[in-house]
C-alpha cells in the first residue's frame, strides 16, 4: 500500500509547540516515508510475483503488529491500546486492510510507478466522502482541482486504449477504501496516534489471518525474509508520517507525500525495468498538481478561520 498523502491518513499528535515544531524536519521525515513506502511496495510487487496477494498482506500486518504493539505498550502501556471509539477505528481498520489488498493485487499486473500515480487519487475521494459524510464545503477552486486530478487518473489509466488493463481499477478500489478510512479517521476524536496504529496492525492481522486458509501458499526462507523486510519498512514508514505530522500543519507537509511518484517510477526502472511512459508522467504530474493545489487551499481556508475567528 502506498503512502497515500497520507499518506498511508492516520490522526496526527498535535502540533507542538514552542521551538522544537520545525516544518522543515517535518517535511524531511515525510520524503523519508515515501522512500520507505516505495522500497517496501517493489519488495511487495516482488512477493506477489510468488504467493498470494492475501498472504502478502498479511505478512505485512503481521510484522507491523509484532513492530507497534511493543512500541504502543512502551509508550504507555494496555492503556495506550483501549481506544475511545472501538467501533470506528474497527471500521477504519477493515477500510486500510481492504486497501492493502487491493493494491497489492494490482501489482503484479501493473508496474509500481502506474499502481502509485493511480492510487494518489485517494485525496480526492476523501474530499468528495467528506462532503457526503462529514458534512464538509468544498468550493469550485478544490472541485476544479478534483476534477483535474481524475483527467491525470484517466491518462494513467487510458480506458479504451490498446494498453489499457482492467487491473487499472484496483487501484482505484484500494483508494477507495482508503478513501473510507480515512474519513472515519476524522470522526475518531481522543485516541492517540499510536492507540490507531495498533488498531490499524491488530484488524488487519486478525482479518487476514482468518482469510489465510484459503490462500497458504507455504513460503520459502528468501521469501520469509522478503515478507519481515516489507512489514519492517511498512512499520518505519508509518513512524516517519507520524514523526512528520507532529512537526507542522498538515496542509503545508502532505503535499511532500507525491515525491512517492518519483521514487516508486525510479524504484521501478531500476529493479524490474519498467520505466513509466510519458503518459503515466503526464497524467501523475496532473495528479500531483490537483493534490497540491488542494492542500494550497486547505491552508488558505484555516488561515482565513483563525484570523476571522
């Protein structure tokens, strides 16, 4: 699963203050992440080559769950671990572990860059979601960057074209499903950042274990090793958006989220020797234009809030 502007949505700490908030460390930690991510979804494309895309994403929550459920207790303690809204982060959790398999389902089909630059339309979806659900304004300038954005999914995808692959939609499928997510994730209120991690990890652990029956493909030592990598990395990235986001506003750090694109194209070329054509270029730079501008203007609307307020 990619990071998604995020990435990969989960409730930030707050934002502290005093000097040691730095926007810039911030934005450091998130281009980490997105290294990470892109690292740990070619060792993913690698596994699904072998072992069923369940499997594969349950190694990835199962290590993630050994990862940050330790750290949780450290933190502090079972408490840490009993949340305020159990039914929501259940709901948010089935909504990333459907992410996850959807988008590592895709990957054998498609090349990591084109999964990626398809996937980045989640932000869109979550803004549409949060007109529906959250009751949330979204004036013409967001509604037209929106609409960009899905012209750069269109060109990505190109529907009709001779290259075209039905496997194009499950990536869309996991950006919704993400998209779910993580509009529930805003209605959980009171849970720390790492008490939603360990649920994101213990849902998705225990869904796909109980999946796993019906999908064991026993795996050989390289690719036990591959699958503690991949959920190692996948632990580390969620660290380093966490990290990220307790260092500035969201608005001003989350656009930094589709440098994924240029690691995931170069990632890509260099371990399967898939190079994004210019269409994948063309349509994931709109993409990247839309989710920029979108940000651009969530900060522009929190600065009028605070100075009207």
């Amino acid at each position: 699963m990619t990071s998604a502007p995020v990435a990969r949505k989960n409730p930030a700490p707050p934002v502290p203050s005093g000097a040691s908030a730095s926007p810039l460390r911030g934005i450091l930690f998130l281009i980490a992440s997105t290294i990470v991510f892109s690292v740990a979804d070619v060792i993913t494309k690698q596994l699904a080559s072998t072992l069923p895309p369940p499997e594969v994403a349950w190694m990835r929550y199962v290590t993630f769950a050994l990862v940050i459920i330790p750290v949780v207790l450290m933190k502090g303690g079972p408490a840490l671990l009993r949340s305020q809204r159990p039914s929501l982060q259940v709901l948010r959790g089935l909504g990333m572990v459907g992410s996850s398999i959807m988008f590592i389902q895709s990957l054998p089909h498609l090349p990591v860059a084109d999964a990626t630059a398809i996937f980045f339309v989640s932000p869109i979806l979550i803004m549409a979601l949060s007109v529906l659900f959250l009751g949330e304004s979204v004036g013409w300038r967001r509604w037209s960057a929106a609409a960009i954005g899905l012209i750069g999914v269109m060109i990505v995808v190109r529907p009709g074209a001779g290259t075209f692959q039905p496997a194009a939609f499950l990536p869309i499928i996991s950006a919704s499903s993400w998209a779910v997510g993580a509009v529930v994730t805003r209605k959980i209120t009171g849970d720390q950042a790492l008490t939603t991690l360990a649920y994101s990890a213990s849902v998705g652990s225990l869904v796909l274990s109980a999946l796993m029956p019906f999908h064991w493909v026993t795996p050989n030592g390289t690719e036990i090793a591959l699958g503690l990598c991949m959920g190692v990395l996948f632990a580390i990235g969620h660290g380093f958006v966490v990290l990220a986001y307790r260092q500035g506003n969201a608005s001003l750090i989350a656009p930094f989220s589709y440098v994924q694109l240029i690691w995931a194209g170069t990632l890509g070329y260099l371990v399967f020797g898939s190079l994004p054509d210019s269409w994948t270029v063309a349509g994931a730079g709109l993409i990247a234009v839309s989710g920029f501008y979108t940000a651009y203007r969530e900060r522009v609307r929190a600065m009028q809030k605070r100075f009207s307020a």
